[in-house]
C-alpha cells in the first residue's frame, strides 16, 4: 500500500510513464510539389536483392540473428542477349532506357541507399542516431557529342578542301563522371542535442553460486567459536530498463544477493541480508522533456528516406536522359559516317571523271592531283567519322551492362540504333514562366533540399532543448531486508536457508537538478546550429535560382538550336544546288575544276552541319525535359519498378 502522501506523485508518474510513444510536433509545411514527387516520397517499394534477407526459423530469434545480403550480381545480361543478331546489337530507345534502369551501377548503388535508409529507421526506433544519408549522384559521361565538344562537323570545315584537317579525337571522348552532391549542409555535422531514452527495453539477468568457506579463529582476532560450516548460497539478480518518447525511463528489479559477510568488529559475527525489489521512474521536466525532441531522430530518419527516393528518383532521371543523349548522338555520328562515305564517294567519282579527261587532253593534269589529294582528305575524315562511333559506342555500352563494354555479349557487339529523330515542324511549349513554375513542384533535387532544411529545422529543436537545464522527476519503491547481526553459535539456524531478518519497504520521490553555471558548450552549438541552418536555407535558395535559369536556359536553347537547324538545311540546299549549278557550267567550260573541288567540299561542311544541328537539337529538348524534371513520364519508365529491379 502506498502512504497517502505520495500516491498523487506515483499517479503522476503513472501517467507519464505510460505516455503512447506515438505521435510529434509536426513540421512546418513544405512547398507544393506535384504528384509524382508526392508519390515517389510516399512509394513503399524496395530493391528485390539488395535488401537484407530474413534471417532465422523464429521471430523472437531474427532479433539476435544477422541478416545477410545477396552478393552484387554483374550478369544481368539476359535481355542484352535477346537483342544481338550476328554479332550486331539492334537497339531502339526504349531498349537502351531498359538496359541503363536495369544494369546501370549507377542506379544500383542508390537502390542499396535505399536498404541503408531502412536500417537508419529501424535504427532510430530503437533510441538511437541516424547515421546519414548519401547525397551524391553520378552524371552520364558526355560521350564524342556532348555538350560543349566540337560538333561533328570539324573536320569537314576546311579552308584548303584538299588540305586533311587532324582532331585530336581523344578529348572529345569524355568518359569520366561526374559526382553531384546534393547536401546542403556541407561538410560540418549538426550538435547530437539531448540524449535519447532507450525505446528497446534491456533484459539484465544474473545468475550465479556463491560459497563461504569456514572461518578459523585467530590468536587476538574475536572472541567466539570458529565457524566451521561451508556455506553455500544461489544468486538471482534480474533487472528491465525500458525508455520512452517523453524522455521517461523505468527500471524494475529484483537482487537475492547473499550477503553473507564478515562484520568489521568480529570475524565470526557475520550479517546476511534477505532479497530485494525495486522500481524506479524517472522523467525529466525540462531538457529531454516531450516526444518532439525525443523523437526527432525517428522523425529525421523517415525523411531521410524520403530523401533516398528523391535522390534515386534524381539519379534517374540523370541516367535516362544522360542515355537518351548519348543514343541520339551516336545515331547522329553514323548520320555523319553516311555523309563522309558519300562525300568520298563524290570525290571518287570527280577524280574519275578528271581521269578521262586528262587521258584525253581536256584537263591539265594538275587539276587530277588536286582531285586526288581531294579523295585523301575524304578518306581521312571518314576514318575519323568511323573512329567517333566506335568511342560512342564503347561510351554507350559502359552505361548499359553492370560490366560496361567488358560484358562478355557487348564486348565484340556492334550497336545499330533503329529510331530515327524526327524534328517536328512546330514547337508545342508552354510559355517559359509556366515551364519554371512546373520545374519547381516536379524537380526532385529541389524537393529532397526542402526536406533537408526540414531536417535541419528538427535538429535544432534539440539543440535549442540543450540549453535547458537538468531537472528530472524521480520516484521508487524498494523492498529491502533490514540488516542485524546474527550469532553463528551452532545451536543457531543457518541464516541462509532460515533467516532472522525482517523485512520493509522504501517509498522515495523528489527532484534532482543539474545547472550549468555558463552553459557554453550548449550556447555555442546551439548558435551554430542556427548558423548552419540559415547557411541551409540560403542553399537551398540558390537551388531555387538555379532551377529557374536552368529552365529558361534550356528553352532559350530548344528555340535557338530550332533556329540553327532550319538554317542549316536551308544551307544544305543551297549548297547542294550551287554545285549542281557549277557543274553545269564546268560542262560547257564556264568554270574550273578547282571550283567543283570546292563545292564538294562546302556540300559535305553543309550536310555535317546539318547533321550537327539535328543532334544540337535533340540534346536541348533532352536537356529541357531534365531541367523540368519530366524525364521519366516523357520516357514511360515506372519508378517503383525501377527500384525492384525485378528480373
């Protein structure tokens, strides 16, 4: 029975310790973002193989179990198989796209990301701290026609047409990566804040066997009898520590300890003391009080998940429209193979047809050197257009199989792209102010960065709980022996096993505080915390503007590279027509073979040019869809199933 006067204190402490270890202080509302990023947020699909395996036959058994995780599978090459022919891999888009979500490492070590960020959760749940969240994603290497490189028409752009232009074509065969990191909270961490109650309650147990072995009496040392009895005792010591969201922790125990001891005035005259409960509440009132602040890791790892996703969905997209790049341009490198081998066709057929005319006289014969050293500079651009491919492909084929151009099908495969671009013959955009407002709710690198600030915004709660004082309500209730000495004479039982003792019970409450006189350490991170939160804001602010001039950088881009290509196949017929028109003239003797030479040349520029801006063009609609954040809808990929990475 409890006394009276402490049963409002045990009520209170009742009701705090059983507090639901449910529920938060909700953060502040984030931007609206649209509905495939509310979706990719709230997905619950995980990786088929790279989440860790059940471990174990019992549920209570998996607890103490390692789970293992299947080895990293690199030969997901049975699709890849099913597209080679004779040695030639026939490849439309789609396919490509498939290929890179499937078997890109890329995409692969985002998916174990998103295990990891499991394990944080779970982690979390228990009382303990997050570990951190990876935010770096990989760009697709620029390949021979990336961005930036010089387009495929260099070396058809000469002054002397018979004169062979040398490109290095090894700097224009971009294969390393580059490494994005998305953090915005750079490299300092925030303050650990308050400690966390244990929310895994903790099972100590003791068992043992404890002998006293008999006492001889001494010269000058107690004046009774020896104790000549061996005496032997067991020991039970239990004891359960539970936390809880509110910062509540109860302990509950029992301790049968024997203390069968020597007192210190007689060697003979030892005490034993009968077993003892206890159970003990405590709850602090200021720092460490209340779910919001002792939850805010659980709160954080669930939003370091939504991250993980943002930031897969991210990488997606990067690796979607990174291929689709690389796809086009290298159909437009074989589009500018095509016009290297008919230019060397023409310039075969102008060294023929000069070759009979100097046999008969009508044509000097240096004009058939001039026609000759016109065949060479051909030949050698073709070799070089040839060499282009055979770099985009090796480029291509490193994103498409977990073992790059060294998967053992790819390896001698020859790719065939089969879709051809089509530039439609109008613009169907909506204006740019619509684009950057569509941008910004469907961007994922933009949306994880919110949650970022959101997360940094928890934090903080902690640190700012920090710089409250240490003041915690405590109760218990112990039942404990009463300790006496009792004579060992041998008509007296074995205290053991019967023993004089009483027995009470021990009602405690109160308070107990800890003040820091100056409070430094929690001042100053808290003050940084805040400092590196702003820093955050301002980051993430930055990511806002440049999702704004990425957008209208973009359509600025669609409208002008629409622009070039129609000059360009304005300039492709003009020439082509000029040409024709000369050798007209050249028939009936009004020109000069050098001038056929020239024109030749200047067609093959002009259908190269052609060739460039058609490739110019795709790049800028694939880098306007990145910059609004539509890459997956416009390519039909699922990003639930790309996470599964089912086979």
């Amino acid at each position: 029975m409890i006394p009276q006067r402490f049963q409002k204190v045990a009520l209170i402490l009742a009701l705090v310790s059983v507090a639901p270890d449910t529920g938060f202080a909700q953060a502040a509302p984030a931007p609206q973002t649209n509905d495939a990023i509310q979706q990719t947020e709230t997905s619950t699909a995980m990786p088929d193989r790279e989440h860790p395996q059940s471990g174990g036959f019992m549920p209570f058994l998996r607890t103490y179990q390692y789970r293992p995780v299947p080895d990293l599978e690199l030969d997901h090459a049975s699709k890849i198989a099913s597209l080679v022919q004779n040695g030639v891999l026939r490849l439309s888009l789609q396919d490509a796209l498939e290929l890179a979500v499937d078997n890109n490492l890329d995409v692969e070590i985002h998916r174990y990301d998103l295990a990891i960020g499991e394990t944080d959760v779970l982690r979390a749940k228990g009382g303990g701290i997050t570990r951190g969240v990876d935010f770096t994603e990989a760009q697709v290497p620029s390949g021979v026609g990336g961005p930036g490189s010089p387009l495929l028409n260099a070396a058809a752009a000469t002054v002397n047409p018979t004169n062979p232009t040398i490109t290095n074509t090894f700097q224009l065969n971009q294969i390393q990566q580059v490494q994005t990191n998305l953090s915005l909270q750079g490299a300092a961490p925030f303050s650990p804040g308050p400690a966390l109650p244990a929310y895994d309650a903790t099972f100590i147990g003791q068992l043992g066997w404890v002998r006293r072995d008999p006492l001889l009496t001494t010269a000058g040392v107690g004046t009774g009898s020896a104790l000549t009895d061996t005496q032997d005792n067991t020991l039970t010591n239990l004891s359960l520590v539970q936390g809880f969201s509110t910062g509540t922790q109860f302990q509950a125990g029992v301790n049968n300890s024997a203390q069968i001891l020597t007192a210190t005035g007689s060697s003979v005259n030892p005490y034993f003391a009968p077993p003892n409960a206890i159970f003990v509440v405590s709850q602090p009132l200021l720092r460490g009080f209340g779910t919001g602040v002792n939850r805010r890791y659980i709160r954080i790892a669930n939003n370091d998940q939504k991250i993980n996703r943002l930031i897969f969905r991210q990488q997606l997209i990067d690796i979607v429209s990174g291929v689709t790049r690389l796809y086009w341009d290298l159909v437009s490198l074989r589009e500018d193979v095509a016009v290297k081998q008919e230019t060397l066709r023409a310039a075969k057929q102008l060294y023929s047809d000069n070759q009979s005319q100097v046999e008969v006289g009508t044509l000097p014969p240096l004009e058939l050197t001039r026609s000759q050293s016109l065949v060479s500079s051909s030949e050698l651009d073709l070799v070089r257009s040839q060499g282009l491919v055979a770099q985009q492909e090796n480029v291509l084929k490193s994103q498409l199989a977990r073992r790059g151009s060294g998967d053992a099908i790819l390896k001698t495969a020859k790719i065939e792209p089969t879709d051809v671009f089509n530039i439609p013959t109008a613009e169907n955009l909506a204006s740019v102010d619509d684009l950057v407002t569509q941008a910004l709710a469907a961007r994922p690198d933009l949306a994880q960065a919110i949650i970022q600030v959101t997360n940094g915004q928890i934090t903080l709660e902690g640190s700012k709980n920090a710089l409250r004082p240490e003041l915690d309500l405590f109760g218990s209730l112990q039942t404990r022996g009463s300790l006496g000495a009792i004579s060992l004479a041998p008509s007296v039982p074995n205290p053991i096993t019967n023993p004089a003792s009483a027995s009470a019970r021990i009602y405690e409450a109160g308070v107990q505080l800890t003040l820091p006189i100056r409070n430094r350490i929690a001042q100053a991170d808290a003050q940084r915390d805040t400092l590196q939160l702003r820093q955050m804001q301002a980051r993430l602010q930055q990511l806002e503007n440049r999702v704004r001039t990425e957008v209208q950088n973009a359509y600025t881009a669609v409208d002008v590279a629409r622009t070039a290509y129609s000059a360009a196949v304005h300039s492709r017929e003009y020439q082509e027509q000029v040409l024709q028109a000369d050798k007209d003239r050249l028939s009936v003797g009004a020109t000069s073979n050098f001038v056929i030479v020239q024109d030749a040349s200047y067609l093959a520029q002009a259908r190269s040019t052609e060739v460039a801006a058609r490739s110019t063009y795709v790049e800028a609609r694939v880098a306007l869809d990145r910059a609004i954040g539509t890459v997956l809808e416009n390519n039909k990929i699922d990003l639930d199933e790309a996470i599964r990475d089912k086979k």
